[in-house]
C-alpha cells in the first residue's frame, strides 16, 4: 500500500500540467514515506521524521500559495503558464524539498536518522517529482537564481562531506552536490537536467544497496568491509569513483556535458566555479577508498573472509552497479541526439 501511494503520487505530479494535481501528487508522495521513516520507532528516526515531515509541510504551503496566487495573475492553473515573481517563489519551494542549499539543513539530519533503504528512496525516487516540476517551469524562473542556487549548493555539498564519519551524511552531502550541478544548467538546457538526474539516481541507487549488502554505516567500518565480500567491496569503490566523476566511469559524463554546455553559453567562470567545487566532493569521495585499502586493521581475524557472515544477496546490486559504472558509452549518443 505504502509502495504504490509512492509511486502514484510521483506518476500524478509527473503526468498532470496543472498546479493542483502536480501539489496532489507531491503531498501523496510526502506522506507516503512518513510510515516508512518511522518504523524503527526509535527517538532518532521519530525526530528525523517530525523535522522532514515539517519541512515539507512549509514547503508545500509555499507551493500551493505561490500556485494560487500564479492563477489568480494569469487567470490559468496551467504549469506552463507561470509568471516570473510566482515561478521563483515556487521554484525556491521546490528547492527546500530537494534538500538545495541553502535551505540544505534537515537532508543529513534526516537521512541520518532513518534506515539505509528508506534513505535509499529519499534520496532518488522523492527527487523525482519535484524535479520534474521545476523543468516545466524552468522557463520562467530567474536564471541568476539558479546559479546562485546551484553554485552554492555545489561548495556545501563539497565542503560539508569532508568531515563526515557518517556514510549516510556524506550521501546527503553528495546529493546537495550532484543537485546543484543540475540546477545550474536546468534553464539553459533542460534535457542535460534529466540525464544527470537518471545518472544520479543509478548511482545513488547502486551506493545505498552496497552499503546496505555490506552493513556499511560508518567510514571506520570500510577498513574491514573487505573481509566480508572482496568482489562486492571491489566493485563498491568503483561505484565510489563513479560518483566522484572519474573518467571512464559514468559518473564523468553528466559533469563533461554540463562544463561543455556551460563553457558553449559563455559562462566559463560558472563552469570554473563548479569544476573547482568538483575538488572537495574529490576528496572526501577519494578517502573513502583511502580508508578501505590504506587503513587495514592488524588484527587477523578481520584480516581473513568471514565465511560465518550470510550477505544480504540482492539481484538489484550487480545490475545498478554495472549501470553505474559501464554506460559511459552512451555519453556521445546523448550529446548528439540533443
């Protein structure tokens, strides 16, 4: 029941070009993972459920005024049809629930608090629709907001993972990252959004079931992840050179694409920007695979395979993480059919 109120909230907002359905389907899709954050019944998943549950109602206000105050101006219910002041309103609500800097503050927080599938769903299937939104609208949102927007979610999302001992915290400082690269070119090439977000989700996806296939909740437990699967951890640092946008891996494509569309509209010092916020995300990405080939316990009991360990096999896994790591072949079909 709870699946299927997901996916039709996210299928309603996708397949609606009116204001009302679209906020429908986006309150569907809120409120059907509220259940799925609190299962654990736990006082850290209870506050990471009060604080997204509050932060989207706030959001979803701001969506439904905005939306209405557009259909009084315009005389229309129509997406299409959004006035400039109205758009940018409802474009900085859509952000909050994106999990955009700077209203970035309840993601880690959140994500943190709830289970690595449930953070799973988080993090790719709810972005869906409120990014499908502002694609629709992305004509009539002020171009020098989202670059803003997306410039500084790029620096938090880089700057705010390299302390993190936390796998889920990075993740949601990854995100912050990733999504500010496909704010920056949402309005000047619409379609380059979509691919980044469908090469996100890919390999979000394949990072949240390694980590859920080899109990991975902390940076220090990587030094040892070896001992339980050596195929899956080695594959598990591709997907983590992938999301770090080392070529071949797939994950360069959407970053190559978005510096060349950006330098061919003549903003190269937007592209300089973000390729140099790329260093951060590098970095704390690059110490990760540091923590789980340098640093290896002495003790030889980690040392070995633990054969009494049963993983959790999931058929999902090898598939997302060949997804992840082996399509960077169809970069050149994407960028010739635009």
């Amino acid at each position: 029941m709870i699946t299927m109120s997901l996916i039709i909230g996210t299928l309603t907002t996708l397949s609606s070009n009116h204001w009302l359905l679209a906020w429908v389907g986006l309150e569907i899709s809120t409120l059907a993972i509220i259940p799925l954050m609190i299962i654990p019944h736990h006082p850290r998943s209870t506050e990471a459920t009060t604080k997204y549950f509050l932060t989207q109602a706030v959001a979803s206000a701001t969506i439904l005024f905005s939306s209405t105050m557009n259909a009084w101006k315009t005389g229309q219910w129509n997406l299409f049809t959004s006035s400039n002041p109205f758009s940018t309103i409802t474009a900085l609500a859509l952000m909050t629930k994106l999990g955009l800097a700077p209203m970035h503050f309840w993601l880690p927080e959140v994500l943190q608090g709830i289970p690595l599938t449930t953070g799973l769903i988080l993090s790719t299937w709810q972005k869906i629709a409120p990014m499908a939104i502002l694609v629709q609208i992305s004509e009539s949102i002020n171009m020098f907001i989202l670059f803003m927007v997306g410039t500084i979610s790029a620096y938090i999302g880089g700057w705010g993972g390299i302390n993190q001992t936390q796998l889920r915290k990075i993740m949601a400082f990854s995100s912050i990252s990733h999504l500010g690269w496909m704010i920056t070119i949402l309005k000047l090439n619409p379609h380059l959004t979509l691919y980044n977000l469908v090469i996100y989700i890919m390999m979000t996806t394949a990072m949240f079931l390694s980590l859920s296939s080899l109990f991975l909740t902390k940076t220090i437990q990587m030094a040892t992840f070896w001992s339980y699967s050596p195929t899956l951890a080695a594959a598990f640092l591709l997907v983590i050179f992938s999301l770090t946008g080392l070529p071949p891996l797939l994950g360069f494509s959407p970053k190559l694409l978005i510096v060349m569309e950006l330098t061919k509209q003549d903003t190269s010092f937007l592209a300089t920007l973000l390729l140099l916020s790329s260093l951060l995300t590098t970095f704390f990405y690059l110490r990760l695979t540091f923590i789980s080939t340098l640093i290896i316990s002495p003790n030889t009991q980690y040392s070995s395979i633990i054969w009494r360990v049963s993983l959790q096999t999931n058929i999902w896994v090898p598939i997302f993480i060949m997804l992840s790591t082996m399509t960077f072949i169809l970069t050149p079909t994407f960028y010739y059919l635009q």
